[in-house]
C-alpha cells in the first residue's frame, strides 16, 4: 500500500495548516526587533514631551446655582387651585423638574447670545457666525445639576482665570434677566394672566365711558335720580357676581369633572344669580310697593327715553366693577410673585482659580509612549510572522500580493 498518496482532505489539511507558535517564537522575534522597538518608542516619548510643554495651561472656574424648592413650588400649586386653566399651562413646565427646566435655559440661545454680545465669544473662539459658536461653546462651558441635591452648577475652561471666573458668574446675571421676562413660576403666571385680564377691563372700560359721553350728547340726559342710579348699581354688582362665577367655572371644568362638588355648587350659584339678574331687567316683572321702601324696580320700567343712557350707565358701572376686581388679582398676584423671587439663587461665586485643570501633560506622554511601544511590537510580530507564513505556505503569499498589488493607488 502506498502511504504516499495524499486524500484531498489531508491536502486541503496541509494546505490550511499554519505555522505552530510559541512564546519563545515570540520572545525571540521581540529581541530581533528590539532597536526598532526601542526608537519608534523614545522618538515617540521625546515628541510627547515636547507637545505636552506646548499645550497652554486650561483653567476651569466654577459657580454653583440653588433653583426654588420643591416646596416653594407646590405652595405656588396650592394657589393656582382655583385657576385650571393657568394650572394646565403650568402643567407644561411641570413635565421637568426645576433643575432640568433652569439647566435647559442656561443653554438657551438668548442667554448665550447675550454672553456672545457682552464677551465677544465668536472672536475669542475663533467662531465666524453664532451657529458655529454654539456648537464649540459646549467644549468651553459645562451646565449640569446634580440629581440628588439639584444645585445646577455651571464651569467655564479657559486660558484666562480671570475671564473663566467672569464668563461663569455672568450666566447667574442673564439667567435671572431671562426670568423676569418669562412667566416660569406658577405665580409669574398668575400675574401675567391677571396683567392681561386688567388690560382688557381698562379698554373696555374706556370704551364703556366713550359710550355713555355718546348717549348723553344725543339724549341731553346727564344726571340719573336716586332711585334709578341705584338700580343701576345693583344691577351691575350683580353682573359683575355672575362674570367673576363664570370665570371661576370656566377655569374649574379645565381641570375638574361636572360631578365635582365646587363645579356644582358655582353652576347653582350662577342659575340663581341669573334668575335674579332676568327678574330685575324684565319688562314684565312686578315693581315692588314704594310704601315698603323697596327700590328694587325692573330696569324695564324706566323711562323709555332715558333707557340708552340707562344702559350705557350700566355697562360703565359694570366695567368699573370688573377693573376693580382685577386689580385686586392682579396685587395679589404680585405679592405671590415677589414671595417667590429670586428665582435662582447664586450658591457660590466663581473665583478665579488658582491652579491648572488640564492639561494633564504626564498622562499625554505615558498614553503616547505606551501606545508606541504596543504599536512597535505588533508591527514586529505581524511582519515575522507574514514571513514565515510565506516561506510556509507560498500560494497563499502569491494570493496576498495580488490583493495587495490591486489595492495600490499607484501600479
């Protein structure tokens, strides 16, 4: 039988079958290629070295910022209990907590534009227009909370110690001129809703005035008697009643269900006082005896050539009603405002720091020298062992140096 003959099997076998390593094969190839791994190493070392006394010294300064607590914010929830409306809005700065939503407009374009104007951040980072500057800014300035206590703290890296410490403590200046514009807080929305609300009741009531100067130049009538003024008032008194209820129920139902006890209790209210609003206007309701001393006569009665003037009067009277109940919200609303204030508190002031924060040029020379020296012994071993993986097995040499030769740019 002859042993000679081969099976394709144990060609194939032989043919795969690569050169047998051990660690000596691989100690003995490191000492071959000592020198090389010794230069490339100290060539990388001394060049480290020189690199790291080239970098300029980084500064990174520090200021702390205390948002309102969690208690400052359900007591202004507790007064926002009557206003569902204001309450959904605010519910949309409730979807974060007060860290996240001040952390957030730190980062905000107005605040950084404004930084931009006030230090010329562009020119001192090289940046040609804004959108660039805010993509480098994040590099330089760091603004983050911690999760446990909630203090934001805002750090600002850069060569200057001085301009570090000012840039930092700048953010605290624009943060609170950003707040007093925006109605953040629960009772900054308040009192902007109640500024809106008497706005308006200020117009109408100018509006109502111009009216009733209208009537008085057509109709020659200026001065009402007792009983008819005062029938007038009670009438606008008691709308103005059922337009505050109105607003109290409108607000209640954005927030509460029809079976809610308050809803119910304001619905009952409202029916009564406009059953007693329609009793004093209606043309057909009964006048009270004058012997009891009742004025309480239906506006329809009056006399019908003063009934524009009464009516003008009525809505000046109702309009002079509703300003001043507006502008009791709108104080009460102010005082919470001010309770509140200031929204952001500045912890700890940055300072200009006294020592260095990176770089850290020991670990930029030992990172490089040990990223050279594993470097330098790959490429021995890989390059003793492609040729002995040549010498071993000569056409899979050949099959390499064709892929190589087909992947050269020049030929």
């Amino acid at each position: 039988m002859d042993t000679s003959v081969q099976t394709p099997a144990q060609a194939q076998d032989n043919l795969d079958e690569g050169p047998q390593l051990g660690l000596v094969d691989l100690l003995t190839w490191i000492g071959e290629g000592k020198r090389l791994i010794g230069t490339v190493t100290a060539i990388v070392a001394i060049a480290s070295v020189g690199y790291a006394l080239s970098l300029s010294n980084v500064f990174t300064a520090r200021t702390t910022l205390l948002p309102p607590s969690n208690q400052q914010q359900s007591g202004s929830a507790a007064a926002l209990a009557a206003l569902g409306s204001l309450g959904t809005l605010a519910g949309g700065l409730a979807t974060k907590t007060p860290d996240e939503l001040y952390v957030s407009l730190l980062r905000s374009d107005t605040v950084q534009r404004n930084l931009d104007k006030q230090f010329d951040l562009k020119a001192r980072y090289r940046a040609k227009t804004y959108e660039e500057l805010r993509k480098i800014l994040p590099f330089f300035i760091r603004v983050a909370s911690e999760k446990k206590s909630g203090v934001i703290t805002v750090e600002v890296d850069d060569k200057d110690p001085t301009f570090a410490a000012d840039l930092a403590n700048a953010h605290s200046g624009e943060i609170t001129r950003l707040l007093s514009r925006l109605a953040v807080t629960e009772a900054q929305q308040r009192r902007v809703f109640f500024e809106q609300q008497l706005k308006e009741s200020k117009e109408n009531l100018i509006k109502a005035e111009v009216a009733l100067r209208e009537v008085q130049e057509k109709s020659g009538m200026v001065v009402l008697e007792k009983q008819a003024e005062a029938i007038i008032e009670a009438v606008a008194a008691l709308k103005a009643r059922i337009a505050e209820r109105e607003i109290r129920l409108k607000v209640l139902r954005t927030a509460t269900t029809a079976e809610n006890p308050d809803v119910r209790l304001l619905m009952s209210e409202l029916a009564a006082l406009r059953t007693e609003l329609q009793r004093m206007e209606s043309n057909g309701g009964t006048a009270s005896s004058p012997k009891d001393g009742s004025i309480d006569i239906p506006v329809g009665r009056l006399p019908s050539a003063g009934l524009a003037y009464v009516r003008a009067y009525r809505e000046v009277k109702f309009q002079e009603t509703m300003l001043a109940s507006m502008l009791r919200q709108f104080e009460v609303a102010k005082l919470d405002e001010a309770k509140d204030a200031p929204a952001l508190q500045q912890v700890d002031m940055a300072l200009p720091p006294d020592r260095k924060s990176k770089p850290a040029r020991a670990m930029v020379v030992l990172g490089n020298t040990l990223a050279a020296l594993l470097a330098s012994l790959l490429w021995v071993v890989l390059r003793r062992y492609g040729q002995i993986a040549r010498e071993h097995n000569p056409e899979r040499a050949k099959a390499l140096d064709g892929l190589r030769n087909a992947w050269r740019l020049r030929r």
